[in-house]
C-alpha cells in the first residue's frame, strides 16, 4: 500500500517537479568536483617546516648565527664630528620585502640585524612563517636595539626605513628609527666609488671592493617569489636561500663600515655628516 509520501512524489514527476530528497544528478557532479577541489587545495596548503632558526610565536621565527672575526678597536667614521665609537653601538640592518618598489601594500617578511660582540659578528634574522607573525616580528626587532645604537643600512634611509615606519604605523607601534642615528652606506659609498665600477649596488661593491663572491646567490627579486611559494606550501627551499642572501647583506654591510674606518684618512670620502643625520 502506498504511503502518502509516495503518491505525493508521483504527482510531482507527472507535474515535472522533482522531490527534494532525489537529487539532481548534475548538482551531484558539481558537489563532487568542489570536494576534490577543496581536497587539492587543503593539500597544496599543507603547513611546511620553516627552512631554519626556532619559533618566537605563531609566524614567527629566528635565525641566529655567529662568524668568527677578529678583534676590532673602536671605530672612528671619516665623516662624523663625533670621536672614536665603540664597534658594538653598530648594528646593520636589512629588510627582505613583498615588493621592490615599496608603496602601501609592501611589507617586510624578514629583519636581519648584526652586531659586533668582541671578535664575533652575530647575525639576527627575524621572518615571517604566517602573515599573523608581522605585530611581533616589528616588536621583536625595536626592543633588541640598544638606546644608543647607530642602525647601519645600504640604501636604508630611502627604501628599508620608510617602509618599516609605515608597518609600525599601521600595527600602531612606536618605530625605532626616530631616536637613533641612522648611518646609510650608501651615501659614502657614492662619494667614493661612482664612476669606478659599473654601478655602485651592494654586491657590486662587495665583489671589486671587498674581494667576497656570493657564488650561487638567489638574486633579491626573486626573495617575493620564494616567500609566497612557503606560504602556499609549495617549497621551503628557495626561502632558505632567502636567509642565506639576506645574511650575506648584513656580513658585507659590517664589512664595509669597517673599510670605510679603516680609510678615515682618505679625504676622496668627503664630508658624509648627512648620512649620519638620525
């Protein structure tokens, strides 16, 4: 005997509507399809191992490493007023960026620092595993600078400076770089080698007038790419290399403030009083 439901489930085939509980089989396909794509996607998602350091926080993670030097007596600028200047108030700083060009949607996913500590240089990369990390990664590096600290960068002031204090504005932070002075290497740099070679970039200036070869360095255009490609779960590989790079710069941004010490009779420097304006 047939139920009430069944009869009310003929009528509405005869009348062409179909029941809700007898699914359409193209609506079916399309379930179907969206579930393997979410399952793609989940996969290509998956969370990958960060390439080096320890974690800090959630997104968040630190690379420490110290390079054997030598000694260093108290540095005394060719361009500065002041006198001699304990080499531990220098700290070299470099960004590894989302864009190259800077502007409002660029951020910084990686701060590297160096510091003298007697006959070592100890380098310190903060970087970002998860977008969530940025807050604490720009308060990481602000509270590790000493009050008296001279921040030395290459191209600093124009690019690396600005783009942090636009970070720190809009995690609504107290930026660093106001009571500091800020030493761009840059500037003497320019005064002192343009024309010489083809162009006065760091890795240039660090090849002719260091003797250091990089060897198999990934370029820094490519340090966006490589991000984004750990963030989706692709590769931990190529930010790895990141790391690598971005601690070359700091080595070679120590290395050069000590060329230019050790040069301080050269007057082909120039008055640079400028660059060191905070």
């Amino acid at each position: 005997m047939s139920t009430v439901a069944d009869r009310l489930r003929l009528l509405q085939r005869q009348v062409g509507r179909r029941p809700a509980s007898d699914p359409i089989p193209a609506l079916s396909g399309i379930r179907e399809q969206l579930r393997r794509f979410m399952a793609r996607r989940q996969r290509s998602l998956r969370t990958l191992e960060a390439p080096a350091g320890r974690k800090l926080c959630e997104g968040l993670h630190v690379v420490e490493e110290r390079h054997a030097g030598t000694e260093g007596a108290d540095i005394h600028l060719p361009w500065s007023e002041e006198g001699a200047i304990p080499r531990q108030r220098f700290i070299c700083f470099d960004t590894e960026t989302t864009g190259l060009a800077g502007g409002v949607g660029t951020k910084a996913f990686m701060i590297g620092t160096a510091q003298w500590f007697g006959a070592e240089l100890i380098t310190r990369q903060l970087y970002l595993t998860a977008l969530a990390g940025e807050a604490a990664m720009l308060e990481a590096f602000a509270s590790a600078l000493p009050d008296d600290a001279i921040l030395v960068s290459y191209n600093g002031r124009s690019y690396d400076a600005p783009l942090l204090k636009g970070r720190y504005r809009m995690h609504r932070q107290a930026h660093p770089f106001e009571a500091r002075t800020h030493l761009d290497l840059l500037h003497p740099t320019r005064r002192a080698y343009r024309g010489v070679w083809e162009n006065c970039r760091l890795i240039t200036i660090e090849r002719h007038l260091l003797g250091i070869d990089r060897g198999e360095d990934l370029p820094g255009a490519q340090a966006p790419a490589a991000w984004l490609a750990y963030l989706r779960g692709q590769e931990s590989h190529s930010l790895g290399r990141v790391l690598e790079h971005n601690r070359s710069d700091l080595v070679t941004l120590a290395t050069l403030l000590e060329h230019f010490a050790a040069q301080r009779a050269n007057a082909s420097i120039g008055d640079g009083s400028k660059a060191m304006r905070a």
